[in-house]
C-alpha cells in the first residue's frame, strides 16, 4: 500500500471536504442567484437574463453535491447509514426543494402568461432558499451533537420520532448558521450576477453585495464567539490505536467548554481557515463596489472556502458528534472504509479528478461572456 491507513483517512477527509467546498462555490453560486432572481429582477426580460447567466452550468455544478454524497457512502459508510436514518425530514426537505430546479428552468418559459413565470420564479426562489438555509442548519448541529446513538451492531437510533427528531434541529445557533449561509451565497450568487450580466441587473447585484457581505462577516463572528464561550466542544479521551480496524464505540468521549477550539492551539496553522473566511468576505464586499467583479468572485470563492474549512477543521477529526451518548460519536478514525477500499478509491480519483476539472473549465471558457438584453427583449449570451 502507498499510504497507511492513517493517512488514507486524513486524506479522504481533505477530499470529501473538497468537494463540499467545490460544491458550495459552484452550484452555492447558482443557489445564490436563485436566492436573489425574484428580487433583481424587476421586468420579465431580466429575469430571464438572470436565469440565462447560470442556465448552461447549474446542472453541471450539482454533479459536486451528488459526487460529495457518494464519496461520503463509499469513504464513510456509518457516516452515511447514521445521517440517512434520521435525518429523513431534513434530506428530503432539500430534495423536493431541488426537484423544482430542473421543472422551473425548463417549463417557466413554456407558456407567456406573467403568473405562471411569476409562479415559477419563486418556485426557482424557493428550490434555493431551502437547500441553502438547510445546509447551514446541518452544520450549525454538528457543533451541538446530533441526538443519536449506536447500538453494539453499530445501527444507528434518534431520539423520537422523524418529526419531532426535525424540529429540536432548527435551534437559534443552527439557525444563525442557516442565515449566514444564505448570505454567503446570495453575496457569491450577487457577485456572479454582478460579473456576467448588465445593466440594471448588474447594477442592482453591486448593491446587494453591499448588504449581504456584512450580514456574512458578523455572522461569522458571533457564530465563532458563540461557539468559543457558549457551546461545549467535544474531544477524545482514549481510543484504539489509529492505524487500526476500530468500532466508534472504542472510544471515550467528554464535553468541554471551549473544545471545538483545541485544534486551533494544536495546529497554528488552521487559523488560516477563519482569517481567509474574513478576509475573502472583505475583499469581495471592496471589490464589488470598486466595480472589479471578476476579482471580487475569486475572492467570495476563497471566503467561502474558509469558513466551510473554518467548520471541517473546528470538528476535526469528528464529523457527526453524538450529544445522546458521546461515544457514538463517529470520527475519521472509526467510521471509515477498510484500508484496501480507500486505496482503490485514492487512485480512481487521482485518475478522474483532473478530466473532470478540466472539462468543467472548458465548458466555463467555451460559454463564457456577458449575459445582455437585446432589442427583441430575449437575453443572449455574447459568443454565441
């Protein structure tokens, strides 16, 4: 084997937080745009100029959400079993929310009747708004624990029933963190618009970008003091040596205050994540209303990027905490596939993973340009 286990098991953590991170960036820009269409738009006309500037690539972009799910079922089997036995309510809140994405892109334009585009624009609003509130509440619980626990076959159990296990999760910190990754991505859908269209349309994203980009960088900070002196961290105790075979329930698991900040002290270096959070949200705010929005994309990319990262590396090395009984808590260390899974899966990725990226930059370069408002009132895209 090139890697020992260990490693295989950290490595598959910076993938799979990769390509949440490549998914927010990506298909976090079309929820963004969708988020803001019902209000940009103003006239018919430019709400189909908005739809136009994501048109060619949303269905491209959430290929990375489906990727992260698979890596996640075929890396962190437990992981996988545990979420989707409980968490049905939530998951297929975010998935009938999807459905109307590809329904409203295709079938608004179908019939000229102003209500029924209007119908299916905050249908478009709605299928965005949800996953983006949504993703940012399931974060915000992780911090808090989920309210299961493993029995000796490693099956998972919620407290309650499917619904009354839904509703303790829209609780004020993950509904904090639900709001700023709304804002988040509305700032990065703003800044797209900002980029690739004209304009009143062009005009109207500049100055969202004014508003949202703060509601995201407070956000940020008071959910990191929240967190720093209002929540319990969780941190092992004991376990089974790492570069071994080992069940979640090995391992002894307490609560401390301040304990989702021990890696920070650990590893200086992980306070790069939340500086570039800060950072990125302040350039892009800059950036936009100095009129640079391709710079100020690049830099919304980058915050985004840190304050997800800001979250992997505060749970790091949990990724679904137990605040039933923290022992079931599942970890990088215990919920993984065998050494001979993750190797194989190392080199299939280390082959696809640049003909992916490289076609999604040509598609990006081949479709590229300004969405614009022609005389016949139908938004093209320049080169085609």
């Amino acid at each position: 084997m090139l890697f020992d286990y260990e490693t295989l098991r950290v490595i598959w953590w910076i993938l799979i937080g990769a390509l949440l991170i490549g998914f927010a960036i990506a298909d976090g820009m079309d929820l963004g745009v969708g988020n803001l269409l019902p209000f940009l738009g103003k006239r018919d006309e430019e709400r189909q100029q908005i739809i136009a500037s994501i048109a060619p690539h949303w269905d491209g972009n959430q290929v990375w959400f489906i990727t992260a799910g698979g890596a996640i079922f075929a890396a962190w089997p437990l992981v996988y079993a545990a979420a989707f036995s409980g968490l049905y309510m939530a998951l297929l809140l975010v998935l009938f929310a999807l459905f109307f994405r590809p329904v409203g892109f295709d079938y608004r334009d179908k019939v000229e009747d102003p209500r029924w585009r209007t119908s299916w624009d905050w249908a478009l609003f709605g299928a965005s708004a949800v996953p983006s509130i949504v993703f940012g509440v399931a974060f915000g619980n992780l911090f808090l624990g989920l309210p299961f626990h493993l029995d000796e076959y490693m099956r998972s159990h919620y407290e309650g029933f499917l619904l009354t296990a839904f509703l303790p999760l829209l609780n004020p910190f993950a509904l904090l963190c639900g709001i700023i990754s709304f804002a988040m991505l509305s700032t990065h859908g703003a800044v797209w618009l900002q980029m690739r269209t004209d304009g009143a349309v062009q005009e109207r994203a500049r100055k969202t970008v004014r508003i949202l980009a703060p509601i995201t960088i407070i956000g940020f900070a008071v959910a990191g003091l929240w967190i720093a002196y209002g929540i319990d961290g969780f941190h092992i105790v004991s376990q089974q040596a790492l570069d071994s075979d080992s069940t979640p329930l090995e391992k002894v698991v307490e609560r401390a205050p301040g304990g989702w900040l021990a890696n920070y002290s650990l590893y200086p270096i992980t306070i790069a994540a939340p500086v570039i959070g800060f950072v990125g949200a302040i350039l892009t705010l800059l950036l936009s209303m100095l009129h640079r929005p391709g710079k100020a994309f690049l830099t919304s990319a980058l915050s985004v990027a840190g304050i997800i990262g800001t979250a992997g590396l505060s749970l790091f090395p949990f990724i679904m905490p137990s605040r039933t009984i923290p022992n079931s808590s599942l970890t990088i260390w215990d919920a993984t596939s065998s050494h001979l899974t993750l190797t194989i899966m190392f080199w299939v990725v280390l082959f696809f993973l640049p003909v992916v990226l490289g076609y999604t930059a040509w598609c990006y370069i081949r479709m590229w340009g300004k969405i614009r408002i022609p005389d016949d009132t139908h938004p093209k895209q320049s080169g085609y």
